[in-house]
C-alpha cells in the first residue's frame, strides 16, 4: 500500500549528478522502481529480467539493475525496477531495508530501524552478554 512520498535522489553512475524525485513509501515487499527514461537519462542500463509477481496474482518479467540511491544523506548501492515512463516512483520495504529505516504508519514518516544482533548468550560469573553464533 502507497502511503506516502519522500524525496529521494537517484545518482547517475559516475556519482556526480542526480535526479530528484517524489517516491510513494510502500512498505510491502519490493524494490524501488523508478521510470525507465529517468534512469537511462542518468546512464543506467537494464542490467537483467526478473520475475515479479503482480497485486492481481499475476506475474510480469521486468529489467532491474543495481543503483545508487541517496535518502537523508545516505547512499546506497540498491536493486532497482526499471518502470514504464508514467510509472511513479515507489520505495519497497527492500529498499527501506537497505537504508535502515522502517515505516511510522501514524506520522507518515521514515524513522531509523531499531536493528538486532541474531543472538546473544549470557558467561561467565560477571553476567557479561556476548555475541554468539550458537
């Protein structure tokens, strides 16, 4: 679900100059998507076709490529989906990911995800916490 927009620049690959655009925040499953004439004007090729599956069931094979994205002052090399020319601009939960924020559904904004270590175990007579893969 679209649920609202944030600015986002997309740099072009030499990282010198960008476009800036509106993109509608999606916290569903999904890449950004950009308008393809955007980020060939930017020099973005399709780097491959991948299979996605469509809101109806259905699935569509689209050209995606690897991007730098810049959000808040952070950039990030992220999967990208190459949209038709009257697409708008959507940013994906994959993406959000990517830039370690997550969705403030009741003020509408982007907040700093509060991120977790996979596990940690408690030694030693002192109750110390340390990392452990077990």
């Amino acid at each position: 679900m679209g649920r609202f927009q944030i600015q986002v620049e997309i740099m072009d690959l030499e990282l010198e100059s960008f476009e800036q655009l509106d993109a509608r925040v999606d916290d569903g499953p999904g890449h950004l998507t950009v308008p393809a004439p955007v980020l060939e004007q930017l020099g973005y090729a399709a780097g491959h076709r991948r299979r996605f599956m469509l809101p109806d069931g259905g699935e569509a094979l689209v050209s995606t490529s690897r991007i730098a994205a810049r959000i808040g002052g952070q950039i990030r090399v992220v999967p990208c989906v190459f949209g038709d020319s009257h697409s708008e601009a959507r940013l994906g939960a994959n993406t959000l990911q990517k830039f370690n924020l997550e969705v403030d559904a009741v003020d509408e904004t982007l907040v700093p995800m509060k991120l977790r270590l996979p596990s940690f175990r408690l030694i030693g007579d002192k109750g110390r916490y340390v990392y452990s893969n077990n």
